[in-house]
C-alpha cells in the first residue's frame, strides 16, 4: 500500500471523516441508505461483492491517493477496520502488496 497525498495535495482526514466517506461509498454500492450501515459489520453481509470491493479500493486510490491490494476489503472487512488500517499508515510506507508477501 503507498499513499501518494503529497504529490497530489491531499488533504489529511480524520477517522470520522474517513468513516463517513466509507460508509457513503459502500451504501452507494450495495444500494442501501448510509445510515443503516453499521460500522462494525461485515460489508459482505450488506450484500458487498468483488466488483464492489474493486471499486471502493479504486475510489480510496483517487480520493485519497492511497494504492490498496484487490483484497484489502476482504482482509479488513468492516468499515471501522478499514479506517484503523488507513489511518496506520504512514508517508512513505511501502507499498501493501509487498508488505503481505
């Protein structure tokens, strides 16, 4: 996983608004009102697919500028594991997909 917010510009976010723009996403994709989403459940369980997943990952990369493994979404599957994940990392981290090999 790299992050690229400093060649991009990006802003920094906070885990709330990280949260938000999750949940947001994930309730687009599975077609369900944002607020029903717990954050502590399984986005599968919301009926969340691969496609979807892909898609998410894509959407954190131009949001954010942060370059996410196919699988991220698996491997931290609720929203809240996914912020903790995010906000662990650090400029310069290498990317994920090294990381996990």
């Amino acid at each position: 996983m790299s992050t690229r917010n400093e060649a991009r510009g990006r802003q920094q976010v906070d885990a709330e608004q990280l949260r938000g723009w999750l949940v947001a996403r994930a309730a687009r994709y599975v077609r369900m009102d944002a607020a029903d989403v717990d954050c502590d459940l399984a986005l599968s369980q919301y009926g969340m697919d691969s496609v979807s997943a892909v898609a998410i990952a894509v959407d954190l990369e131009d949001t954010f500028g942060v370059v996410l493994d196919v699988d991220t979404l698996w491997k931290y599957p609720t929203v809240n594991q996914v912020v903790e994940m995010l906000l662990s990392l650090r400029p310069g981290v290498r990317d994920q997909r090294e990381e996990l090999r």
